[in-house]
C-alpha cells in the first residue's frame, strides 16, 4: 500500500528516536505485521483506536 511505502520513506529519512509514538485509528492498515515490525525496528510505539486496539491511547 501507498501509506507502507509512505511511512517507511518518513522513518528511513528521518530517523526519530526511540519513544516517538505512532498513533492512528486505522487499525486495519496499521496493524498488518508488516507496518508493526518496520515501527518496532525504528523503536516507535504503535497506539490505535478501534477496531485493533494494539495500545491504549495515552
């Protein structure tokens, strides 16, 4: 998908450091393996709202 390849050139250039958190409501894109490994190898947390509830909202 667009996003994947969107937030993988974001977390490639600009490299944030760990803790940043990732927060969205679209628990179906977000959540696929895929865009949770690539968050955890940059050390991003994942938080989203319904339907995949991965983290509390802080």
């Amino acid at each position: 998908m667009v996003s994947r390849v969107v937030l993988r050139s974001a977390l490639d250039s600009r490299q944030p450091a760990p803790g940043l958190i990732f927060h969205t409501d679209r628990g179906v894109e977000y959540g696929a393996h895929e865009v949770q490994n690539l968050l955890q190898r940059h050390n991003v947390l994942s938080s989203m709202n319904r339907p995949w509830t991965v983290h509390r909202s802080p």
